[in-house]
C-alpha cells in the first residue's frame, strides 16, 4: 500500500454507491408499495374525493360540500343498516368466540383423530364466501333444502318458504351461517395460541396445588388475552365488512331487514346509481372504525399487553 | 451407596424415601434411585448437567411419574397423590413464574393457593399475614423494591430469586430448590448461600438443594448425594464425600480444580511395590501398596488433590517430570497446570508466591521442565475397571 488513493475508489463512486445501498431498502418494498397504493390508497381518496360531489350514474358533477353526508345521516335506512350490522356482530362474534375458545380447549386435550380434524376445519374458512352463500342457501331452500325439509318443515316451521324469507328470522340465519363459517378458524387460531403457552407456569400452578377451573381462570385465560384480543377484533372488523355470503343469500331483504352497511352501499352504487352518498357512506364506516381500532389498540396495549 | 431395605423405613416419619426409582425418555434418566430425606435435614444433590437431578426432582414432586419405585412422604405412599396433595415447594430452575403477574403476586402464590384449597373465605386478617410473609421474603432476597414488576421486565438474576421467593414463602412437607442460586453475581451468590442454608435448615421439613457445583454441595448440605448417569453413586456427609469418595464419578466432580486423576500401572519389575508410567515412577508407602493390591488388574488410578501435590524444579523430587503446560493466578491462590512425559495433565493448587518462583514470574513459565511428588499419605487409589475407590469400605 503506497498511498491511500490508490487503494480507496474515487471519492463520487463511493458516494454513488452509498446512494445505491440507501435505496436498496426501498427498492425491495416497492413491489408491495405500488400495489398497496394503486389498489387501496388511490380508490381511498378517490371514494373521499367522491364523496364531497354530486356523483349520479356514473358522471361527477358538482362540488357538493358535506351535503352527501348530510342526507346519508338524515337517512333512517343507514341507521337500519347499522343496527342490522351491530345485531349480526354482536351476536355472531362472542358466539363464534366461546364455541372457539372451548373448541380449542378440547383439541388441546389430546383429542383422537386431531391431524384429521385439523385440516377438516380450515374447510369452511378456506371454502370462497360465494359458496358458503350458495351451500347454504340451498341447506335451508325451504321444502327442497336438506336442512329445512328435515328439520324446519318437520316441527312447522317456516312452509314453503325458506328462513332467508322471513323478516324476523333472516338475519339469524345468516348470523348461524357466519358462526358456521367462523367458529372452526376462531378454534385453530385459539389452539394454536395455546399450544404456543410457556409449559413452566402450568407447573408451577401444579406446585401450588391449583385446581383445574382456577388454573384456565388465573393462569390460560390470562396469559391468551394477548391473542384472543387480536383475533376477536380481526373477527370484528371482518364481521362487521361481511358482504359476500349477505349478497348471494339475502341481498338485505327481506325489505331491508338484512340489510348491512355494506350490502347498503352496494345498491347504493349500483342499484341507486348515488354514488356520492355511497361513497361518504363508506367514508363513514371508514372514519367510525379508524376511532374503534385505535381505542381498542390502545385498551389492549395497556391492559392485555396485546401487540 | 446407602442401604436398600425392602420396606419402607416407618422412622422416616416426617420425611420422604425414595426406593428404587427408574425412569426413561428416550433413554434411561434415573436407574434404581433411592434417597432418604430426614425431616430438618438439607439434603445436596450434585450431579453434572444431564444426570438427572431435575427429573429426579419433578419425581419427587410429583410432576413426573417414575416407571417403577417407591415414594413415600411420611410414611405415605406419595405416587398417587398431585404435587399440591404432596405439599412440595419446588424452586424451577426454569423460574416458571407467571408471565401476567407481578412480583408480589407470584411471590405469594403459594399461599393463595394454599389459602383457595383449604376451601375457606377470604378475610382481611389473612390477607394481610400473606402481604406480611410475603414481603419478609422478599426483603431476605433483596427484591423487595422490584414487586410491582412483572416477570418480563426483570433481569435473570431477578427472576431467580423471586423464583427462590416463592418456593421459601411457604413451608411444605418438602423444598426442592433446583440450582437456586447458580445465576446470581459472585457476590450475592455467597451472601445468599449462607443466608438460605441457614434459614431452611430451621425447617422441620427436609429441603433438596440441587446444584451442579460439587463444591456449593459441600458447603450447603447436611448430607450430599451424588448423582451420575441416573445413579446415586454416594450419600453422605461433606467429610465424607470429599476425604473418601465412593469412585471416580464422586471425585471427579468434587473440588475446584477437581482432584487430579493418574492411571498408572503396577511396575512388577521393581523390587518394591511401585507404580508407574512413561516419565514417572512411584515407589509407594504401606498404605497405598496395601490398596493396591487389591485392584482387579494390575493398572490403577491414583487420586490426587491439587493441593497435595507438590511442584518444583528441584532434582530431589522425581517421582514425576513434566512441564508447565498453564500458570494461571488467581488473586490469593494460583493454578499450575502440568503436563507429564506421557501427556497426562495435572493441575497442583498453591501459593501466588510458589506459581511465581516456579515459572519464573506471575503467569509464566510456560514450556518450563518442573518435577513432581506426590503427598502419599494424601491420595487415593481407585480401580482402573470399576472406578472404585480401593479404599472404600461399605
């Protein structure tokens, strides 16, 4: 080594490369970047864009201020919708929780038969929301729905019709076709938790002597709440956005008795042809859930020591 | 090796009798294991990592069942019974403390426990006696300021003496306290030793105290069991674990730096009894050719402290040559390590003083010819076939 220029490259190359290996990061994640926006963040504020005009069939008109929003919370068929919405989450989620979490439990027990019963219970999830809405609608299609005609048409139930006509029942039926769809992925995220616990607390409880109700109350619940809190409140979102199987077994009706901010928006859209006012409706429901999201984030990260 | 009775000894009243306990995984963990722990007593266990002195523990507690063997606690059958029914205290070497709750909280676990079993009410008066019990074990193990700290924000050190916390919180029929002190600083590690053997040894019920540091054995226990390869291979007390060890698996892990392990061949040719190998040569006294002759064939293994053997660069001592192989100080003592004309090391234990002289200076010397003699009326003669000590009597 004679002298250090010799050795070292140019001073500018060296910044050139510095400059490459900076990129190099965001070379990487470009892919996933430019995907992200072009289907999620451009047609995002577009739909807000949209959502302060005049939008009908298809041709955007005027600026139209907060008037969309305005005639959307006016509107008695929105606040339906959100009822039918929180009536369909509510119920179906905590049910699709428990039966989870005691599903869970007992394929923890060292059940007979678990590497069959594992994979035949990622079907319902794994199955495309279109079909679990055609399976069952013809399961419960009045006198010819296996599941009608044997079991409703036998005690009286809904004749010649199916539950899915009915005002009063429909919504529960498709709440029963959600815990259907959801409980069995609820149960194998839920074991898949608890697999995952620490072994050494469960012996150490064993030490002390606990019994089995307090060892689940103080010690499994306890030490899951971290992962029960993230997939309830995927669960949540994801229930309260259900649109598929809704549209091909009801599509809202009877009337609006179904009838789900989503599938409202939809024929917003496209029956109504106000895309406008669909577009602040889906603003809306954007908005409400950013603030329950982030309360609920922050609750967990405090209290559940979740994320 | 201590004695096998048949029947479980009733005097054994208040304490636990283990009788021949084997157990297996993939391979055998525990072969014919029994122990007897005295009511009041401390109780060593030593052993190297993997000789199953942590599966002998969930045994005794109950987390584990033995394949075949007998325990008793009190005179009980125990096998049946769950940990909680056989009232251990156990200190995990893992820690095992619960992940959601605070130092206070598994602290006091035991007694809760203790308190939900028993079936009656909550009362503020117990409560309180908890908090109290509680917190003076806390202060013993100078955790006392960490106690709203859950489990994840402590260091390793912490978490084992809150571990240690709650197995002394409470006392049982029985204390294992697996390793309780092995991951604390030097410092703490004395004071504590000291501190915990004292105040378990107040107990009416036995404690096992489980270390794989035969010289923390010695120190701790009443009496010290040792345990290689799934067998006891000697109980007894620190005396005589350390001045007569059963065989060389007791020797060897005994000591620091463990005892200095020689084999060496019966010379037939020399007019008197000798023993020797290539670069040494040991004309022995009574005792010792007494104790070999007793040995199966005509090679044995001569056990040596390292503070009974004696360096230096004189020509008067030639029972052995080698040269320096390490000269480590070590403050207040210092380590010579040897290595003799036949490749076999030995380590001689002595003054910072000595080190010096022999290598020529603190730490050196390396390469230098030292010559050796072996302190007789200090060794020990063990059996080349069957590790045991020749002079060992049942």
């Amino acid at each position: 080594m004679t002298s250090i220029t010799e050795t070292d490259p140019p001073l500018q190359t060296t910044r050139a490369r510095d400059k490459r290996e900076a990129l190099y990061p965001y070379l990487l994640i470009a892919p996933s970047m430019i995907t992200l926006v072009v289907v999620a963040l451009i047609p995002f504020l577009y739909a807000i864009y949209l959502s302060f005009h005049e939008a009908r069939f298809g041709r955007v008109t005027e600026f139209a201020g907060f008037a969309n929003y305005a005639s959307l919370l006016a509107d008695e068929r929105f606040w339906n919708s959100v009822s039918v919405a929180a009536t369909f989450v509510f119920i179906a989620v905590p049910i699709e929780f428990m039966l989870g979490l005691a599903g869970a439990l007992i394929l923890g027990q060292n059940v007979k038969g678990r590497s069959i019963l594992i994979p035949l219970l990622f079907m319902p999830a794994m199955m495309a929301p279109v079909v679990v809405g055609l399976l069952w609608k013809i399961m419960l299609a009045g006198s010819w729905g296996f599941i009608s005609y044997n079991v409703f048409e036998r005690f009286g139930m809904f004749p010649d019709t199916s539950i899915f006509a009915s005002p009063d029942y429909a919504l529960y039926a498709l709440i029963f076709v959600d815990i259907w769809q959801w409980t069995p992925f609820m149960m194998l995220a839920f074991f898949a938790g608890l697999q995952a616990l620490p072994v050494a607390p469960f012996r150490a409880a064993a030490i002390d002597g606990a019994g089995p109700l307090r060892i689940f109350f103080r010690l499994t619940l306890p030490m899951m709440t971290p992962l029960l809190a993230v997939i309830g409140l995927l669960r949540f979102i994801d229930a309260f956005k259900v649109f598929d199987t809704m549209y091909i077994l009801t599509n809202g009706g009877p009337g609006t008795s179904t009838e789900t901010p989503s599938i409202l928006a939809n024929k917003m859209t496209f029956e109504f042809w106000n895309i406008g006012e669909a577009s602040a409706l889906a603003v809306i429901v954007w908005i409400a859930f950013f603030i329950f999201c982030n309360i609920f984030y922050q609750v967990a990260k405090k209290r559940l020591n979740a994320f | 090796m201590t004695m096998q009775p048949k029947t479980i000894d009733a005097a054994l009243s208040g304490g636990v009798c283990a009788r021949n306990l084997t157990k297996s995984f993939e391979h055998e963990v525990l072969s014919q294991v029994s122990l007897d722990l005295r009511p009041g007593e401390v109780l060593a266990l030593t052993g190297p990592s993997g000789a199953g002195k942590t599966t002998l523990a969930r045994i005794l507690a109950g987390l584990e069942r033995p394949d075949s063997g007998t325990l008793a606690f009190g005179g009980r059958d125990a096998l049946p019974l769950t940990p909680g029914q056989r009232d251990v205290q156990l200190m995990f070497e893992s820690y095992a403390l619960y992940p959601h709750l605070s130092v206070v909280e598994n602290t006091m676990s035991p007694l809760v426990a203790a308190h939900v079993r028993s079936g009656r009410k909550r009362d503020k008066a117990r409560d309180a006696t908890n908090r109290a019990t509680t917190e003076a074990v806390l202060e013993l193990l100078e955790i006392a300021h960490l106690g709203h700290r859950l489990p994840a924000e402590l260091s390793g050190g912490q978490k084992q003496r809150v571990a240690l916390a709650r197995a002394l919180v409470r006392e049982g029929a029985l204390l294992i306290l697996d390793e309780p002190i092995s991951h604390l600083d030097a410092k703490l590690r004395h004071k504590l030793r000291g501190e915990l053997r004292q105040r378990i040894s107040r107990r009416a019920s036995p404690s096992l105290w489980i270390t794989p540091d035969g010289v923390e054995a010695l120190s701790v226990g009443d009496r010290v069991a040792v345990l290689s390869h799934g067998r006891i291979e000697q109980v007894g007390t620190p005396e005589e674990v350390w001045q007569r060890p059963a065989n060389m698996a007791v020797a060897r892990l005994l000591g620091d730096p463990a005892m200095n392990l020689i084999p060496l061949r019966r010379d037939a040719a020399a007019a008197t009894p000798t023993l020797g190998m290539p670069g040494m040569s040991l004309a022995l006294d009574d005792r010792l050719s007494a104790l070999a002759a007793r040995a199966t064939g005509d090679r044995v293994v001569l056990g040596i402290r390292p503070d009974a053997l004696d360096l230096a660069a004189h020509a008067d001592m030639a029972e052995a040559h080698g040269e320096i192989y390490a000269n480590e100080p070590f403050g207040k003592h210092a380590i010579v390590t040897v290595q003799l004309k036949g490749g076999q090391i030995v380590k001689a234990k002595g003054s910072m003083p000595w080190a010096a002289e022999l290598g020529g200076g603190i730490g050196e010397g390396i390469g230098r010819p030292v010559r050796l003699k072996i302190r007789q009326e200090a060794a020990l003669l063990f059996d080349h076939e069957d590790e045991r000590n020749l002079g060992f009597l049942k």
